[in-house]
C-alpha cells in the first residue's frame, strides 16, 4: 500500500482530519484539498477499492450510492441547476494519482473541462 492511497484512509480513520461534507454506511464526501473548481468535492466509498477496474457486482450498491451522493451535495451546494460535471479517473493514462477509488464532483463555473 502506498502513501497516497492511505491518505483517503487515513481521512477516514480520522487520523488526517478534513471536514467531512457527507457521510453514510457506505460513503464518504469532503473537500478536494487542491480544488479546480469553487465546488471541488471527493466521494469515496467507507471500504478500500483502489481502481475502478477493481469493482464487480458486489459493489453495485456502493456505486450506485456514489452517484446519488454526488447529486445530493449538488443539490444542497446549489449547483444542480447551472450543472457539473462527475469524474473519475482511472490508472496512469486516466490521471489518478491517489489509488482509492474515488468520484470527483465540480461545479460552480461554465465550462469545466476535463483537466486531470
Ligand atoms: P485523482 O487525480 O483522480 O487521483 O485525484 C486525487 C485528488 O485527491 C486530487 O484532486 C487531489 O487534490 C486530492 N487530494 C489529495 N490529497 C488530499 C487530501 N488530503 N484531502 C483532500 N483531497 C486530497
């Protein structure tokens, strides 16, 4: 395990400490530290996947959870109505760089591109 994908765990024991923004049985948003974008929010999930490559059915409801959290914080960040975007990266060539799954929520600007 490197030192990158423990910083997600160690937010979520705590041990590094962030505001978290939501968090349920299966998931858990707070604030990118780097944002690019007014809204820069990560969701991830409570148990450790490192890549979406590393997902099968058994994660559907997780997934499925990411997604609906992500619309939730949009709604109650007010920017459900303008829109944003939801990313996640995947491996080298998709620019992850902290292997544990994560979902990227951006918005509160026009025109966010892909930049990662
Ligand atoms: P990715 O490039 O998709 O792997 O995204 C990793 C994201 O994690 C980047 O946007 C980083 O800014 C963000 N990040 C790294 N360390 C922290 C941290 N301690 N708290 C919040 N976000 C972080």
């Amino acid at each position: 395990m490197n030192n990158k994908k423990n910083i997600f765990q160690q937010i979520l024991s705590k041990k590094i400490i962030t505001k978290i923004i939501y968090e349920d049985n299966l998931v858990t948003a707070f604030n990118d530290i780097k944002p690019q974008s007014p809204i820069h929010v990560l969701i991830i999930p409570n148990n450790f996947i490192s890549t979406l490559n590393d997902i099968n059915k058994n994660h559907e409801l997780i997934l499925g959870r990411m997604l609906l959290v992500a619309s939730k914080i949009a709604k109650k960040m007010l920017i459900d109505k303008d829109g944003y975007r939801v990313v996640i990266n995947c491996n080298k060539n998709g620019g992850q760089t902290i292997f544990y799954l994560h979902m990227h929520l951006l918005g509160g600007r026009q025109g966010i591109k892909f930049f990662f």
